[in-house]
C-alpha cells in the first residue's frame, strides 16, 4: 500500500512540474480555427479543476504562508468586486468583465495547490529535478520552432501560421512568437529562460559550463528575434541582478571579462553591427531609435494611459473592469484602473516577497542553485517586463507565474535560518 501511495505521489509531482507546464506551455491555439484562445482558455479551466482536486485531497493548512496566499487573493477579490460594483453603477458592465472573478480564482487554486503538493511532502529534489527537464525540453522547442519559422526552413512558416501565429496580422510574420500569441509574452518567458542559462553557466562545473552557455546564446538569439524592447530593457537589467546577486568573486571576472569582450567587439564592428541589425530586425531596432529621440509611438501611448488613469481615477481602488471599453496595454495602467495603488503595490510586494523566496532557498538546495536564483532574478525583474502588459494574467503564463509563487511559498516555508 505505501508503495502504490508513493509511485502515485511521483506521478502527481511530474504530472505538476513536468508534464503539465510542457504541454500548456505548447499548447497550439491554432488561430485560423479557434479564435481569442479558446483552447488555452479550456485548458487553463481544466488546470485549474486538477489543481482543485489537490486542494479537496489535502487538509487545508492555516500556517503563515497560508495566510499571505488566502489575504493576497481576497484583497484581490475584494478589489474586482467593488470595481464590477462600480462598473453596474455606470452601466458600463460587459460579460467579459464578469470573467475576471473566476480567473483570480484559478490563479489561487494553482498557487495555492502547488504550495500545498510541496509542502505535504519531502520529494522537493525530484520536483526541482522535473522542473529542471520542463525548462529544457520548453526551450529546445522554443528555439527549433522559431528558427525554422523565422527563416521560413521548408516552408515552415505556413505550420507556424496554423498552429501559433495569426497570418491577418503582418507585423508578427517575421517576429519569433511561438508558441504564444504575442512576441511580449516570449520575451518574458525567454528572460527566465536565458537568466537561467547564464547563471547555470557561471555555477556549473566542467562540460556542462559550455552547454549552458551555449544555451544562453541560443535563448539570447531567440530574445532578439522577438523584437520585444522592454523584454531587451529587462534582459539587460535580469544580466545586471545575476552578475549582483548570483555570482562569486571568480564567476564576477568571468561575466566581466564575457561583457567587455562583447563591449570592445560591439565598439570595433558598430557601423557593421548596426546595418546587420538595423537589416534583420527593423522593429526592434526602429523602435530604439525612436524611443531616443523621445517619438516612440508605442512608448508614447502607454505612457498615456499611465497618465490617463491618474488623473480620472481615486487611485487607491479601482475605477473598474471595463474590458469592453479599455484596452490597456500596460500592467501598470491595467492595475491602476481596475484594482487602483493598493492593487499594484500588491502585486509589487508579491513579486519582492518571490524573489526573497527563491533567492534565500538557493542557499540551501545547492543541487538546483541556478535554476532557483534564475527564478529569483525572474521575478525581480519582472515589473519591467509588464511595462508592455499583464503576462501573468494570460492563461499560459498565469500557470508559470502562479504555479512557482506557490512552489515559492513552500520553499519558503522549507528553509530553516
């Protein structure tokens, strides 16, 4: 009986950190036939129910960390509803505002359910060790998909518009995107992908040293394929934290001696460095331009938003949901008009208390430093990335996020100071 107990307890922890981040991860939309990403959507739903019957399977904990997970929640509960309130008051209600309950709901059954699978058990190497092989295995799609979509290798390009991309929009054609709807959402993905690999190159020994930094140029290729500029500006900054916070006195010269290297060949071969980006990657670059001389268009708009919102809302809580009203691009702007600075701050506080998590339980599981410190760095720098919008608050990566904030709570809970 303990032996049946057990297999199955192993079989949940690769199905959570294995299987089900892969295949929701990969998951086509398939955007010529199902439109708004209906299948993620399900799939999400669907998650969320599996997580569910984690939460009925288990005595619900009522320790500290429990508390934080049950208070973060409710208050954003309590936000959406007095937001839908006000939005009944103006008659300004949608049915697609009404969904936002439900989502805060799955995104607390998939915290809340991986805190609970981590911390009834002492299996914690095995589920670091499944979430090791995910990141990998999401990667090495991640960069064969793209690269033969990008350069359209026998005629790749039309699988690419039948199971991610949508054809009737150009401007993603020759953008890596795969496998999300939109190159932002990538791009934050592929900056804990890349920190991962850069921080494993600095950390590990021998053989395995030169593959993870050949994995980090890999994933640095597929970052600029994206074109996404703020997931450029939170990779610089991500590479600043991990020389910061994850590097000793020996792998400090390295990374240093890496980037002056990358420094002095920038400054010798600019003007032919230049044309060869200003030539593959034109939004990107046309964008940085821009942003220099103060007329970036996109900049410009969320930045207005931004403004918009302080000056037509109370700030502390919400003005409303709104879906079908406003299309808010940014995370901050999206914050402040439906859950006002409370929320924000509340989100803010969320992803410093992640980092803290993870960063402190590196010292203390040696075996998977790298890939926690990567998720450490991750979520310190992820209020840059949601300059461009809410990721988290996408199905897919809602999962990521969510899922390793409660697998953060349980590491947290794990580390004995």
């Amino acid at each position: 009986m303990d032996d049946t107990v057990q297999m199955l307890t192993v079989r949940t922890d690769k199905v959570i950190f294995f299987f089900l981040p892969v295949i929701y991860i990969l998951l086509p939309s398939f955007p010529s036939l199902a439109s708004g990403g209906i299948i993620s959507i399900w799939f999400f739903l669907l998650s969320s129910i599996f997580f569910l019957s984690i939460l009925k399977a288990n005595r619900i904990a009522f320790d500290f960390n429990s508390k934080l997970i049950f208070i973060y929640f409710l208050s954003f509960i309590f936000l959406l509803l007095v937001s839908l309130a006000l939005d009944v008051k103006s008659n300004f209600i949608a049915k697609a505002d009404l969904i936002e309950l439900p989502k805060v709901a799955c995104y607390f059954l998939i915290t809340y359910g991986t805190y609970l699978t981590v911390k009834r058990t002492s299996r914690l190497n095995i589920q670091l060790h499944y979430l090791n092989r995910a990141v990998v295995f999401i990667f090495i799609f991640i960069f064969i998909f793209n690269i033969f979509d990008i350069f359209d290798i026998y005629g790749f390009r039309h699988l690419s518009f039948t199971l991610y991309k949508r054809e009737t929009v150009t401007i993603l054609q020759n953008k890596a995107i795969a496998p999300f709807s939109q190159t932002y959402q990538l791009g934050s993905l592929m900056i804990l992908i890349l920190v991962y690999f850069f921080i494993g190159s600095m950390k590990l020994p021998g053989n395995k040293k030169v593959i993870m930094f050949l994995g980090f140029l890999c994933a640095l290729l597929i970052l600029l394929l994206t074109q996404s500029r703020s997931s450029l500006l939170a990779f610089i900054i991500s590479l600043s934290l991990c020389i910061l916070f994850a590097s000793s006195r020996r792998t400090l010269v390295q990374a240093l001696l890496f980037l002056s290297t990358i420094l002095f060949f920038g400054v010798l071969y600019n003007n032919e460095i230049y044309d060869f980006l200003r030539e593959k990657l034109p939004y990107m670059i046309s964008g940085i331009e821009s942003m220099v001389g103060g007329s970036n268009n996109s900049v410009n708009y969320r930045s207005e938003q931004i403004y918009w919102v302080i000056d037509n809302s109370s700030l502390i809580i919400g003005m409303g949901v709104s879906k079908a009203h406003y299309m808010f691009e940014s995370l901050y702007s999206l914050y402040l008009y439906r859950y006002g600075v409370f929320g924000l701050l509340l989100f803010l506080l969320l992803c410093v208390l992640n980092f803290v998590n993870y960063y402190r339980a590196s010292f203390y599981h040696k075996q998977h430093d790298y890939l926690l410190l990567a998720i450490s760095i991750w979520f310190l720098s992820y209020p840059v990335t949601a300059l461009s919008s809410a990721h988290q608050d996408t199905p897919k990566l809602a999962l990521v996020f969510y899922g390793l904030t409660g697998l953060g709570f349980a590491l947290n809970r794990k580390v004995k100071l």
